[in-house]
C-alpha cells in the first residue's frame, strides 16, 4: 500500500501504514479538536451567566446548552469510533474516562431540560474536554471480546451510569459546598445569586445520589457473578473500596432518612464517597494499565 496516499493525507506516520488509518486518525483529531472547542465554550458561555449577571450582555441559557449539545453529537462520533470496533469493545483507561465523560454531559443536558442544573457544566465541561484530550493522544488498546456476555456488558453499562450519576452528585455537592459558605459568611454575592435556593440544591443532590446508589447497587451485584478469584483477577482493591463507596452512600441516604442529614455533613459524605468510587475503578485500572501495563 505504499506510495497510494492522497494528498489529503498528511499525518507523520509510516508508509507502512495503510492510508485509510492514517486518514481515520487525522480525522478522529479533527473531531476531538472540535468537541474540545464546544465544550470550551459551552463553560465560557455558562460562566458569562453566572459571573456577569448584573453586567454587559448575557448569553441566553439555551445557547449554552446548544453547543454542549454540539460537543456532546461530537464527543458521541468520537467514542463510536474508539469503543467500537471489528476486534471488540474498547475499554482501555482513557476510552474509558471519555465513555464515564459522555454519559455525565448526556445526564447534564437531560436534566437542565426540566431542573435548574446547567451550571455544573462550569466543572464538568472542562473535565469532559481534558477527557477527550487525553483520549486523542493515548489511544491504547484493550479489548472486550464480542463474545463477551450480555450480562458482562449490561454490567460495565450499569457500572458507567452509576459512576456518572454520582460524579454530577460530587460536583453539586461542591457547588453546594460554595453556595453554603457564601450564605453563613452573609456574602450571597457574585454567581451564588443565579444558583437555585439551597433547598432546592440539597434536594437535587439527593436525588442524584439515590438514582446512583441504587444503579450503583445493581451494577455491584452484577459484577459478584463474574467474580472467580479477586487475587487472581486483579479486583481485591477495586472490589473492596467499590463496596466501602457503596456503604458510604447507603450510610448517608440513611442519615438523611431517619437524623434528616443535610448541609456540610451530606457535602462531606457525598464527596468522601465518590472519592472512594474514583480510587476503586480509575485508581485500579490506572495502576493496571500505565503503571503494572496489564489490562483489567
């Protein structure tokens, strides 16, 4: 195939390297640049609002939602075509990131459709842009078989949802950390005036942590079919801290249940508990796959 290249193809790679590769990895650049740059400004645009509210032109909130919807058809095109391919389903560390990435900016615009909660982009957009970054850059592989079972996908599906869920409940615990702060110092200045009340606030966190908790649950059962031998499998951590993650926000659903749990204790145990979740699968699988070079 040498010497069949088009002009069009302009990447340094080998002329071992069949043309149309070298053209499907400028191409997949092209596309992680542009979803880049929407998610880019999709934050630029949120944080207009939120930061000028009193000054100069706003942008208007749907604007901000239609380039991260943009971003997000973008960022979809792009998983497609590193997840998905003639070999299996690819799950390396960063495919994987971007995958957790996708579904949390899908649940964001989801729900900005009906609840006041776009404002987590202003943190989750950026995290989504360094997430294809890095996955345009390190394109390793690391292959689910397509005989894998259907019980095997549905439970890196639950798996995925339930991370994603509880990464936009840190992220509002965060704000609502901010969003406290401001009131019990009597500064309820600068862009803690556009948050909703911080009843509402509480109120979104613990449905996000509830919908998560319980994917989470179904996710963990699902995963103890596949479990032969921890050890063996290199799944000890990732096991033991999924289930400490798991008690954590059973404990703190509790709380607020029966002792009405709110304010800095539910921001302190919904951040310590996704912490925990972060350490059991990106900390597992990065020790695996960049440090050990094994694949989990």
């Amino acid at each position: 195939m040498r010497g069949n290249c088009t002009r069009y193809d302009r990447t340094p790679f080998s002329d071992s390297v069949p043309c149309a590769v070298r053209f499907n990895a400028m191409s997949h650049t092209l596309v992680a640049i542009a979803a880049i740059f929407c998610y880019s400004a999709a934050t630029v645009l949120i944080g207009l609002r939120l930061f000028r509210a009193n000054a100069g032109w706003i942008p208007p909130r749907g604007l901000a939602l239609a380039v991260t919807f943009v971003g997000l058809l973008l960022h979809s095109w792009l998983l497609w075509d590193s997840i998905f391919s003639h070999a299996g389903l690819h799950l390396s560390f960063y495919s994987a990131l971007a995958l957790t990435s996708w579904t949390v900016i899908t649940l964001l615009l989801v729900s900005s459709l009906t609840k006041p909660v776009e404002n987590l982009g202003l943190l989750l957009l950026p995290a989504a842009a360094l997430s294809l970054l890095f996955e345009a850059i390190f394109r390793e592989v690391s292959f689910m078989q397509p005989s894998a079972s259907w019980p095997l996908k549905i439970h890196v599906l639950l798996s995925m949802l339930a991370y994603s869920l509880l990464t936009l409940a840190a992220v509002q615990a965060i704000l609502l950390a901010v969003q406290d702060h401001h009131l019990r110092s009597r500064h309820p200045g600068g862009f803690v005036r556009t948050l909703p009340p911080l009843q509402t606030m509480e109120s979104l966190l613990f449905e996000m942590i509830t919908a998560g908790f319980v994917l989470l649950t179904f996710a963990l059962l699902s995963g103890f079919a596949f479990l032969e031998d921890m050890f063996a499998q290199h799944l000890v951590h990732k096991t033991v801290l999924s289930v400490l993650g798991w008690l954590m926000f059973g404990g703190l659903l509790i709380g607020r249940f029966r002792s009405g749990w709110r304010g800095r204790t539910a921001i302190a145990w919904t951040l310590g508990g996704f912490g925990v979740l972060i350490l059991a699968y990106f900390g597992s699988k990065a020790v695996l796959e960049l440090i050990l070079e094994r694949t989990a």
